[in-house]
C-alpha cells in the first residue's frame, strides 16, 4: 500500500532511505561545529518498540506519515503525520508505533559543537564610505549571532510534539535529491538543508512571543551615503554634479550635502576631488601619462584647475609631484 506522502514524498526516499548517511557530514555555522551522524528515513514495523534512551546530540524526529507515541520525560504524547519533536541532549525517550499506521520518521542526528571564538573579528567602518574586512571574516558577525540565537533556541526547546507548520520536513527531501541528481554544490545545499531545519525548527517554539532575531539594520542617511559614495567610486572619471548624485540616491541636494557633512566633516565636493587625486596620485607615480591626460582621465575639465587643487591638497604641483615620485623609484 502507498503511504500518504502529504509532507514530502517519500517513495524515492525508501529506495534508499540512508543515502545522506553515506556522505562524512561536517561543517562550521558561526562559532559552533556540526557534524551528521544520522540522516534518514526510518520506516518502522506496525507495533515496534524502541525502548528509553537518550543522546549526548540533539535528535530531530519528524512524522512523515503513520501514527504513534512517544514518551519524552514521563510524559506521553500521541503522535501523527506532521508533527514533530526534538530530544535535546540528556533527554530520556521511548517510542511505540502504531499496530496498523506504523510511523515513517525523517530523522536527523546532530552533534554541536561549540567552536573556539576570535574576539579580533574585523568591524564595517564608514571610511569613505566602503567596507573594509578580511575575506575570512565577511559577513560573519551576522553569521555568528544567528548561529548562537539558533542553538540557544535549540536547547530551550519544550521536550514535547509539535506541528510543523513551516513545511521543514521538505528540507530533507531536498538533501537527498540534491544527491541523487548529482547536482553541483551539493555539499553547501545539504549543509544548508540542515541550517533551515534546524532554524525552522527552533522557530516553531512559542516559548518566546518576541522575535528571536534581531536584523541587521542602518540609518537612512547612512544608506544614503554609501550609495553616493559607491557612483562617485563608479563614476569618478567622468563630470560629477551634486544634483546628478542627489537625484541617482534619491534625496535633495541639501540633504546629500547635510549626509556628507555628518560622516566625512566635509563636503560633496571635498570627497569627490580626494577620490579623483587618489587615482592621479597613482598614475603620477606610474610616470607613462602627461599631467594633462591624467588630469582628464579622473574627471578635472582642465588641468589649471587640477594644479590648483593638488597644489592645496599635497603643497606642490603635479607635475613637482611626479618628478619626486619618478626619483624615489630610480633610486
């Protein structure tokens, strides 16, 4: 008889049902250390029996199809297709199946372990406007805080049956195609098949009526800024008006001025020009272009006006600049 495959399905799953065991399963989320040690469908007898026992890992269970019972901490409670529970570390369970719906369970197995932290995590600046972090540590501050929201919501999970309301049982049958059909990148999409389950999973506690995780988020103006200074970084070579920019972030040409004040105490035009000598300045040094041609190639309409800015900024001309920079490198 074909069981109700409702929640995932489940057929091509019980050809193999412990393909995603087969495959060494570890991986880093934030600072925590995850490693697989079960990952499967289990089709159970009508009427068996799996006697108390608990885990040092969390064990997800989640109900395919069937009916049953389990016992977690004294307590027994019915079970059904659709729900699910999980038995953290420590927690004592039993479980008997149904004599004639016997249970389909997808179960994951998961050890965690807490990884050793680096307090010397690199910070986002505003430093004109552009982020500056190692490559290791892109983006991990969020990383690492969603990771620690999860596996402390993990830990505080009630001991009993709940509804999986969030379709996470999908996740794994999304694993185990990814596998089957040799997809590309497959080690990241099991890896993040068993993020979102863990994530849907501590989710689903309403032990906690607030939000759990607190988003990322930035001023407007900030915002604001960093657009302006990502065209004029894009744009810098060509003719720049206040207006252009202003229209392009999408506020006046009052408030950009009040937007570069607040995070560079100076003004549009003071930025513009430090990025256009920032790029002249290396193409001095290079010595293969005249001023004059270096001078139009970063956005000045004449090179007069470049001599007089340089010569406020750095205390001497261009081309004084040049020739130094042409004697330092035949030295």
């Amino acid at each position: 008889m074909i069981k109700n495959e409702r929640f995932v399905p489940l057929q091509p799953m019980r050809e193999k049902p412990f393909l995603l065991e087969k495959l060494d399963l570890k991986f880093r989320w934030g600072n925590y250390g995850f490693r697989v040690l079960r990952f499967h469908l289990n089709s159970f007898a009508p009427g068996a029996k799996i006697g108390f026992h608990k885990h040092s890992e969390f064990e997800f269970h989640f109900v395919a199809s069937g009916k049953g019972s389990v016992v977690l901490e004294d307590q027994t409670y019915f079970l059904q297709e659709g729900m699910f529970y999980l038995t953290g570390p420590d927690v004592l369970h039993a479980q008997e199946m149904d004599m004639y719906d016997p249970l389909e369970e997808l179960c994951l197995h998961l050890e965690i372990v807490p990884l050793t932290t680096d307090s010397s995590l690199e910070q986002m600046d505003n430093d004109k406007g552009k982020a500056s972090a190692t490559p290791a540590d892109w983006g991990k501050e969020q990383e690492i805080s969603e990771a620690e929201q999860c596996v402390r919501q993990l830990y505080n999970l009630p001991a009993r049956p709940m509804m999986d309301r969030r379709q996470t049982m999908s996740h794994f049958y999304r694993a185990y195609d990814a596998i089957v059909h040799h997809e590309s990148g497959v080690y990241e999409t099991i890896r993040q098949c068993i993020i979102q389950i863990m994530l849907l999973t501590a989710h689903a506690s309403d032990q906690e009526k607030r939000p759990w995780l607190t988003l990322p988020h930035r001023e407007a103006s900030e915002v604001h800024f960093q657009m302006a200074c990502q065209f004029i970084r894009d744009n810098y070579m060509f003719p720049i008006a206040l207006e252009e920019v202003a229209t392009t972030v999408g506020i006046s040409k009052r408030q950009l001025q009040r937007v570069f004040q607040k995070y560079t105490s100076a003004t549009f035009t003071a930025y513009l020009e430090e990025v256009r000598l920032t790029h002249i300045c290396t193409e001095l040094r290079l010595g293969n272009k005249t001023v004059e041609h270096i001078a139009l190639d970063n956005g000045f309409e004449n090179v007069n006006y470049l001599y007089l800015v340089f010569k406020k900024r750095y205390g001497m001309t261009p081309r004084s600049f040049k020739e130094q920079a042409q004697q330092i490198i035949n030295e």
